[in-house]
C-alpha cells in the first residue's frame, strides 16, 4: 500500500503543478515559459549527436525514466502482483478492454473524416494513475483498498495497451542501423539477466545506451525505458534482500512522483487561452478528447466490468458496491501524463496540440469530479471538509518519510 500512497500523494502535486502551467501560459509569464521550453539543448560526443528544444528532453529523456518505472510495475504486478494470475486480472483487464476501446470509438466519432486528427485517436483511452489515485486519496482511508487495487489494476493495464499502441502507432521513419544497436543492447540486458547479475548499474549503463540508439531509430524513445525495466531481475539474490527490481522500484517513486512527472505536467499542461473561442472548444479534437475521457472512460470501464461479473467471469472488488465501481470508472477518465503524452506523438501542430492540452484538461477535470462525488455519496463514512487538508498534511509527512529513507 506504500506504492498506492505515493501515488496518490504524487497526483496532488500534479493538480498543482497543472494549475501553475496554466497560470503561466496565461500571463506575463507566458514569453518565458514558452522560452524556456524552447531552449535548444545539444549533447555531442564525435559525430553522435542529439540536438533538442529543452521541451522535448523532457518527453522523450525524462519520461524514458517514467516509463522504466512504469515497466518495472507491470512486470512485478504479473509476475507476483495483482495480475500474476487469471482470477486476479479477470475484472480489471475486462474493465481496462472497456476503458480502451470505447473512449477511442468517441473520438474516432468526431474525427473520421479528418486523415490529420484521427491520428489522435488514442489520446483518451489512458488513465493517469497518479491523479486518478491521488483523487481517491481526498476521500479517506475509508475507501475499500480493494477499490484502489482495482483502479491500479485497470491503470497498469492501461500503461500496458499505451506501450503497444505507441510503439505500433507512433512509430517514424525506422532506421535499420539504429535498430540494430537497439537490439544489441536489447540482448545485452537479458544476457545481464541470464547471468543473474543482480547489480542495477550495468542495466542502467546498457539502457542509456539502447535508449540513445531508439532514438535515432524512429522508434520511440521511451520505449527503451520499458525494454530496460522488463530485464531487471524480480528475483532475490538472498531473502535478506530485496530485488533488484524491487530496490529500482522504490528508489525512483520519489523521484518520478514528485520530480519527473511535475516538470512534464508544467511543459505540457499550459493551455493557452488566449483568443479562445467557443468554436475551438467545440473543435473536432478537443470535443473528442474531452467526451472520450468523460464519456467513454466511464460507459466502457463500467459496462464491460458489469457483464464480466454478471457472466460470471470476474467478481467485484471485496467490499465494493456498484456505484463505487461507477465511481471508479469515473476516476478511469482523468487521463492527464499518458493522454498529454500521446498527444505530442499524434500532433506536431501547435493549435492541435493546444487542442489536446485543453480536450485532456476538460475530460480530465471532469471526470474527477465525477468520480469524486458518486465515491463520496457512496462511502457514508468518508471524511467531511477537512479531507483536502488531511490529504496534503500526509503528503507533507510522506516526502519527509520518502527523502529520509533515500538518503
């Protein structure tokens, strides 16, 4: 439950942080927001060269450490987590299915006929796991941990399909040269595994490398991220010990809750306002963004959980109810980091992105609120006002706990 509680604390800082790119991007600030962002920042070393905008070492460097942690996540959920067995992952992978599908069936609705937009298609069938939980944290600990099991379940999931989806999808022109150290690399890792080296930084050093060498692939970057953590050993070098993967895990949650996935909501989540019409809120990608996380999100998390259940191939959480499950479909369309992120791989154009930053914040803000209050009517024994305070005085005492035991 540490994990869940980190999480959660991490989404508080995301709401604010969101909150001061907005602020930023829509006041005096606003010319040196967007400068910073695009300040050129070059590494060479010979002839290999990376040359970027500030914004995108930020997409494509930082977020590859997300999505490692992601990666070690998914990996520890199915071997001896939430999704190491079939009774387990039953309810949230019919939930997750749901919760992909249907969102991407709405936006496709509004942008069919545009070949440009519909590229953005996958925009919001993704959930944000750290907002998402750091709603659910605002209501209590009355809430069944079951429930915040299952919405982690259905975000991991999500994580899961977003990987593929990207690395199908999102893909440029490859570069077979580039791929071929990729690969190298790729089997120097496993070849770490296979010869049970339980030290992180010969991974760590091979996944720098093979990260530079997606990059200039075409392949996504990030993807290196995942390919790093799918080879750090789950297994103990001695039961005094924690993993390797397990040590990774916990040592990088500070740094990505409170660090890394901050800095990318505050690059990423400054909406301009500025000239902006009821048409351009109503514009094709914003209004399928939006009703794809609101709408979709929830019919088809909850729709697809409630057939499992009443076919009897999955059971509800332990000490839910349906309207809780409702609520937590809700919370499933808050997709924020991995919908922003989608989207600066589908657009490169600046008033679609804009779209995106705006269809994400309405669908986003929504169906939190949503699922906000269809919980707290729900849980009779949720805290009252003061939650909110409650919330971020925990959260105080989790970074103090948090930075102690890393140092």
């Amino acid at each position: 439950m540490d994990f869940i509680h980190l999480e959660a604390s991490g989404g508080i800082v995301l709401m604010f942080t969101a909150l001061l790119a907005l602020i930023a991007n829509n006041s005096l600030l606003a010319s040196g927001y967007s400068g910073i962002l695009n300040t050129p920042v070059v590494v060479q070393f010979g002839a290999f060269e990376i040359a970027k905008p500030f914004l995108l070492w930020i997409n494509d460097g930082l977020m590859a450490i997300f999505f490692f942690l992601v990666g070690l996540e998914i990996k520890r959920e199915v071997l001896d987590g939430e999704l190491s067995s079939l009774d387990k992952a039953s309810l949230p992978l019919f939930a997750a299915v749901g919760g992909i599908a249907a969102p991407a069936l709405v936006y496709l609705f509004f942008n069919y006929n545009d070949p440009v937009t519909v590229s953005g298609w996958a925009i919001p069938a993704a959930t944000d796991i750290a907002f998402a939980l750091g709603i659910l944290a605002l209501l209590g600990p009355r809430v069944p941990a079951s429930l915040k099991i299952f919405l982690l379940a259905v975000a991991i999931i999500d994580d899961l399909a977003a990987i593929i989806i990207i690395a199908l999808f999102y893909t440029e022109n490859l570069s077979l040269v580039a791929l071929s150290w990729a690969a190298a690399g790729t089997v120097g890792l496993f070849a770490l595994n296979r010869f049970k080296v339980m030290r992180i930084l010969p991974y760590a050093l091979i996944g720098i490398f093979v990260w530079a060498a997606v990059l200039k692939s075409g392949v996504h970057a990030t993807l290196a991220g995942v390919i790093t953590a799918l080879a750090i050993p789950l297994a103990r070098p001695n039961p005094d010990e924690p993993s390797p993967l397990r040590r990774a895990e916990h040592g990088l949650h500070i740094w990505v809750a409170f660090l890394i996935l901050p800095l990318f909501a505050f690059a990423n989540a400054g909406v301009s306002l500025a000239g902006l019409s009821l048409a351009d809120v109503l514009a094709p990608v914003p209004l399928g963004i939006a009703l794809g996380l609101f709408f979709g999100k929830q019919i088809g998390v909850f729709l697809l959980s409630f057939v499992a259940v009443k076919m009897g191939l999955a059971k509800l959480p332990q000490g839910a109810n349906w309207m809780q499950v409702y609520g937590v479909a809700c919370l499933t369309g808050v997709g924020f980091t991995m919908s922003l992120f989608i989207g600066t791989l589908a657009f490169d154009d600046a008033y679609l992105l804009n779209g995106v930053r705006l269809g994400v914040l309405m669908g986003s803000i929504a169906s939190g609120l949503l699922g906000y209050f269809l919980l707290r009517m729900s849980c009779k024994d949720c805290p009252t006002d003061d939650s909110v305070v409650d919330a971020i005085e925990e959260l105080g005492e989790e970074v103090r706990e948090a930075t102690g035991s890393s140092a």
